[in-house]
C-alpha cells in the first residue's frame, strides 16, 4: 500500500514513521509512505499557501491552487489513487470504514491547518473527507496518522498474526469490546489472573472470553448492543 501525505509540516511524521510495526513493514516493502510538503508548489512569494477567506472572519485559509498543483501531480503516477482529505466536517473514521478503506493500495492523504480548505479543494478534487472525531485538533497530520496506523493493520504480512486485526474491537462481524487479557506474572498486588485461563480447556476459555466481552461491552459501551439485546446476545454467546 502506497500513502502519499499532502501536509505543510512533514517533519512531524519523521518520528511516527521511524518506529514499531510501520517501520518495519516500510523496511520490507509493504508499506511506502511519501511525504509532499505543501509550500512545495506554491505560487506565492515566499512559498505562502494561505490567504484571508472572501466575506471576513478569523484564521487563514488553505489556497486552491498548490493542493490542487500537488495533488494532480501524485494522480499522474497513479490514476487509481484516491484522495482522502481530513477533516471535523467529513464521515466518522469506523472499523468498517478501516477495512473498505483497506481494498485500495494507493491514497493520497490531505492534512488540513488554520481554518481548513478552499472550498474548491473539495470541489475540483472531490476527495473523501473523513474525521477521526467530534473534535478539532490543530491540523490534519495527528488524523493522518490515525488513519495510516489503522489502514497499515489491513494489508497482509504487517502484523505478526493475521488474526489480530480480525478478533480486534470493531472488526467486521464484532460488535463487541475485547474481553481482559493477562500475562506473567500470575498475581499481582492481591489481584489474581482467572483459574479458568491456567486451566487449558479451551473451550471453556472461549466461553468466558465471550462472556466478559459482551459484559464489558454492556457496562462501557452498551451503544454497540442491540435496543433489544436478549436475543442477540444469546446468539454472540453462542
């Protein structure tokens, strides 16, 4: 899967792109991420991108003319490539979405700041706005960065069990939140990993994991069951 980031900072992703599984997977060729700075295809003095919106108010907007320059240079590589722009005003980032999302190999990936985009970004580009959440951060790149670990879980050979992404919270066909896991050591300050987990009856693990995920799923987000849940419940714990 190939990533192209369109934000005016590429220096923040030095880091996040340096470690863990995405590095990794950047080392061996699964994942190519690219940065694109912004002021890169400026047509102002200076390099500047931003002007004052038409019709007054606060902030600055991000211009036109570089997003739409910078964008339909990466299409040329690919006509294929789709363009996802973040935003508080796009559809809510899901799991759903995650694994729709995952069916593409290459996104070019819009990192909004100040007071967000020319209206004429979205209508010329007709990118797929997305938002991490009910919330405004200072720009685009902390979402790109969501979005990216979330999409790089999709492709085959990133994570070291290929079942970790589909027995995750959310995943397609699980509503339900994890159920508690526990390792080394066996007690812990007066608390104790459950006996039916040192038991080795498999079975009966299955059971429980089933169980404490639809209770912890009624006590944290009862949202994700069912208006009428007897029923339905019965059939995930079957």
């Amino acid at each position: 899967m190939r990533l192209d980031v369109v934000t005016l900072f590429p220096e923040m992703f030095s880091g996040y792109l340096g470690q863990s599984l995405l590095k990794k997977a950047i080392d061996v060729g699964l994942i190519d991420v690219q940065m694109h700075d912004l002021r890169d295809w400026s047509r102002q003095k200076h390099h500047r991108v931003d002007d004052r919106p038409f019709g007054g108010g606060p902030g600055m907007i991000l211009m036109v003319e570089p997003v739409v320059d910078c964008v339909e240079s990466i299409r040329k590589l690919n006509a294929n490539a789709k363009t996802l722009l973040l935003s508080p005003q796009g559809k809510r980032l899901d799991q759903p979405m995650v694994e729709s999302l995952s069916e593409n190999d290459h996104y070019i990936v819009l990192c909004g700041r100040y007071e967000g985009f020319d209206q004429r970004v979205i209508d010329v580009l007709q990118p797929q706005e997305i938002s991490i959440g009910d919330f405004i951060l200072n720009g685009g790149e902390v979402a790109a960065m969501v979005l990216i670990d979330s999409l790089i879980r999709m492709v085959p050979g990133v994570l070291g069990d290929e079942n970790s992404c589909i027995e995750d919270s959310f995943s397609s066909g699980n509503r339900m939140l994890e159920f508690p896991q526990y390792t080394r050591p066996r007690e812990f300050r007066g608390f104790s990993v459950p006996e039916i987990l040192l038991s080795g009856n498999h079975e009966k693990i299955r059971q429980w994991r089933k169980e404490q995920s639809i209770e912890k799923t009624r006590e944290q987000r009862p949202d994700l069951l069912p208006v009428d849940n007897s029923a339905d419940l019965k059939e995930l714990d079957s």
